[in-house]
C-alpha cells in the first residue's frame, strides 16, 4: 500500500489516490470540513493529521508522510484480521490458508492502489472483529466494561471514518453487545436492547459532534447531519453513478452472498434463543457485517463479482467452517474422513480458501515487480520536483487533479482547500452540460479566485478545469509527467485591472 509516487500507478491511477488522499491533504492544512470540501469517503482526514505530523518531524515529506501514514493504517488492518483469525482457530494449516486467502485484495484484485478499498472499506471491520473477540474472552468483568467502552468508542470513530461502512459496524456492535448481555441474564432484555440503541445513537452524535468542534476549532462553521452523512444527504450529488446493476446469479457475488446466509438461516434461531457459543457469535456477526458491506448502495468496489469489500467477514466465516470439520481432528486422513456429515461445507469453505491463497501467491511476484517499476520508482519524479520548484513562483497557488500531491511532494501548500476534482465534476457529463456535482465546492473555487486575485494559479491541463481562468489568466508554462500536465497561469494585465 506504500505509493511514494502516485503518479505512476498503472491501475488505481491518480484519479483515485487523488479522490481518496486530497481531502487528507486539506485537512492537513486544518481546512474544514463543510459541504464545498465535503469527500464522499468521509472524514477519515481527522485520523491522518497525527501520524502525517509525525512523520513530517521524522523528515518525510508531505506526500511520503500521507503514504507512509496509510501504508501503516493498512498494516494495522490486516495484523487484527490476523489476530482475530489466530485467535478463533486451532487448525495451523487453515491458518495459515487464511492468511494467504486475506492477501489476494492485495496481490490480484487491487495490485494498484486503491486505497478507498484498502484500507479505508477494510479497517474497522476487522477493528470491530477484534473488539468482538476481546470483549467476549474478558473474564474479568470490569475489563470487559472497560473494552466495551472502547468498542462504543471505536464505533463512534467508525462512522466518522466512513459513514456507510461506519454505520454497518456499530450495527452489528450494538447486536453483539445487546446478545451478551442479554445471554448473561438469561433472556432477552427489552431495556438492554434500548439501552444498546441508545450508545448506537451517541456514537452516531459523537461523531457528527467530533466534525463540528474541529470545524469550528479551525475557523469554520458547523455542519448539519445531511451535510455529515455526505453524499447520503446531497441534493446534488448523482449518487447513481455510483450504482452498479446486480451480477448473473449464477455468478461469484451471489455466491458471497449465499455463503453469510447460510450462516444466518443456521444460527438465527440459536441466536433468539441466546444457545450461541463464542465461535458461532462470531460467526454470525462476521456474516452480518460481510453482507451489509457487500450489498450496501455503493457497490462500485464489488464490480467483476470480487469480494474485496467483505475479504475479512468471508475469510472468517470460510475459516471457521473449515475449522469446524479439520480442527477437530488429529491431523490423519482417517481422522479427518471420520466425519462425512461436516465434510460437505468444509471442503466447499476449503476449495474456495485454497483457490484464494493459490491466486495470491501465482500473483505475488507480478504484483511486487508492477509496483517496483511504478509507484516504487521515485526517480523520474525527482526530476520533475525540480522542475516545479523551479518554475513554480512563490505565492502560486493550485486547483485540480492531483495538484495537491504534486505540491505535497515539493511540501507546497495549494492555498485552496476544496473537494477533489473528480466528485466535484462528474466526467461523464458533456462540456455543455451541467455536471457539477458539488455546486458548493465550485461556488468557492470561484469566490476564492475573485476574492484571492492571485496572480499566479497551477492547474491541472484539462478543459473542465482550465475554463475558470480562460478569461483572466493566460498560459505561461507547463509542466508534464506520465501523460500528465500542469499548466501555470498568470493574472493579465485586463485580469488585473477588472
């Protein structure tokens, strides 16, 4: 996941690093976070300011502290997916299949960068699983209170991080929490339910209250909840763009699908009457979680049937069914052959574990020698770092794609803190149609550059950009990359004057 030059990848390309890491970059610069800056991925900056400050002191630059900083969120991803796996399972050899089956988001599916998948989409399922298992294996009763608390803690977190997968996590906490502590009385409790959806409610207002202290912290104004769960709540944006139709059922994404019903038609009505074990809860909430990520509205990361999304709920539910018929055994194949009424699911969960650790393993060496020739080869763009501090006058300031981790790389401020290009604008539009998306975000790019009068304005070379300085600014240098160019304007002398 470390990319330290995003302008060479060849699959997530800059259109999607720059989607994803500018509103980071904003709020590295204590931007706020209102509607006209507002991300669709939501307001996972506010976790990056820290660690990205730190680095800066160890010497890194902007952007190699952005990309060092996600790198190690991603690292942080899989070693509690790992955990939790460890954790639940007795069987060495399915292990270690799971581990190899949790890389193939890595070495096959996204071997670019993609970091709206990973590991934004990724991070708090597996922080919730690891709660989960916590919470459930404390003994000691104030312990367990103690991490409960962090869990309501870290559901808050979730859904400021992303509102959608947020909102899935602190769902599925709030059942898990409401079944513990209903098993622990000996049956269902209509005030521990509403008790537990009360704490679902305050993480919620925890978060939106968390983005409206720093804002105004940070000189800006407060949000309202449409403008939190952005672009849930948009008028304006055309969320259909982010639909996909559904796949052929006799496809891998209904097989997904199956597979975490299955689990919750077997232990749904255990679960009524509170008979769940701790392996079998885990399941069931591993199953939950995977199939509201993977049928939420935004199911653009599921195109091609990959399930990317879930790999985590997947590989744990396939994991344990293995577990279930090959952990119980003394390792012999008349061990293991003695029990033919588990064996169906778990050689299926088998197939399907092996067919992912064999993907990722065929693509490991692809995978590593695409990225040491192109997001790991900063070469080519030290030279072009030059060429920007030299051509770039002091005071420039900068607007379009990828020009903020252009300027990160040369640790140059943008002077203008918006929404990323590409979910301000929807490309698909014609230059004669309305596409903005965000009216917001251009309303203040345009009072900005009336307000500003700045007299020089770096700009991604691409008309729907360029046409905002056609009128005052000309054309007087460039700079160019991988197929890309930045285009440097001046203020005229009409601009000026006007």
């Amino acid at each position: 996941m470390y990319c330290p030059n995003p302008f060479a990848d060849e699959l997530g390309t800059i259109y999607h690093i720059d989607a994803y890491t500018n509103s980071i970059i904003n709020t590295l610069y204590f931007a706020p976070h209102e509607l006209y800056s507002a991300s669709i991925y939501g307001h996972y900056g506010l976790f990056y300011i820290i660690p990205c400050k730190l680095l800066r002191i160890l010497g890194l630059n902007e952007w190699l502290a952005v990309a060092a900083a996600i790198a190690i969120t991603g690292g942080i991803c899989f070693a509690l997916g790992y955990w939790t796996l460890h954790k639940m399972v007795r069987s060495d050899t399915v292990y270690y299949l799971s581990v190899l089956a949790c890389t193939v988001v890595s070495t096959e599916i996204f071997w670019g960068q993609y970091f709206q998948m990973l590991p934004h989409r990724l991070l708090f399922q597996t922080v919730m699983m690891a709660c989960f298992l916590k919470i459930y294996t404390e003994q000691d009763k104030h312990r367990r209170h103690v991490f409960m608390a962090i869990g309501w803690l870290a559901s808050a977190c979730a859904i400021l991080w992303n509102i959608e997968i947020g909102a899935v996590c602190a769902l599925v906490w709030t059942i898990g929490i409401a079944f513990l502590e209903s098993q622990e009385r000996g049956k269902w409790s209509l005030i521990v339910i509403i008790k537990n959806i009360a704490f679902l409610a305050g993480a919620f207002f925890l978060a939106y209250g968390i983005v409206n202290l720093y804002n105004i912290a940070v000189g800006g104004k407060g949000i309202s909840v449409s403008t939190f769960i952005y672009p849930i709540g948009s008028k304006s944006y055309v969320i259909e763009k982010l639909y996909l139709p559904l796949m052929n059922s006799w496809g891998p994404y209904f097989a997904v699908i199956a597979s975490f019903l299955v689990v919750l038609g077997y232990y749904f009505m255990d679960f009524l009457h509170l008979r769940l074990s701790i392996r079998q809860l885990m399941m069931l909430l591993a199953a939950i979680m995977g199939y509201g990520v993977y049928t939420y509205y935004i199911n653009r990361p599921v195109e091609g049937t990959n399930a990317s999304i879930c790999i985590f709920p997947l590989v744990f539910v396939l994991t344990v069914l293995c577990d279930n018929y090959f952990g119980d055994s003394d390792g012999s194949l008349h061990g293991i052959l003695r029990k033919p009424a588990q064996s169906g699911t778990s050689l299926f969960a088998l197939t399907i574990l092996v067919s992912m650790a064999l993907a990722s393993v065929s693509t490991f060496g692809k995978t590593l020698s695409e990225k040491i020739s192109t997001t790991y080869d900063e070469t080519l763009f030290k030279e072009t770092k030059s060429e920007l501090l030299e051509k770039i006058p002091e005071g420039t300031v900068a607007f379009g794609t990828a020009t903020a981790q252009l300027f990160a790389y040369a640790n140059m401020d943008t002077g203008l803190y918006f929404a990323d290009w590409e979910d301000l604008v929807d490309l698909s539009k014609k230059m004669s149609e309305n596409g903005i998306v965000n009216p917001d975000a251009e309303k203040f790019l345009v009072q900005s550059l009336i307000d500003g009068n700045y007299e020089y304005i770096l700009v991604y070379s691409e008309p729907s950009q360029e046409r905002y300085l056609l009128d005052k600014y000309e054309e007087i240098d460039s700079i160019e990359y991988n197929s890309m160019c930045w285009k440097l304007y001046r203020k005229t002398l009409e601009g000026t004057t006007s």
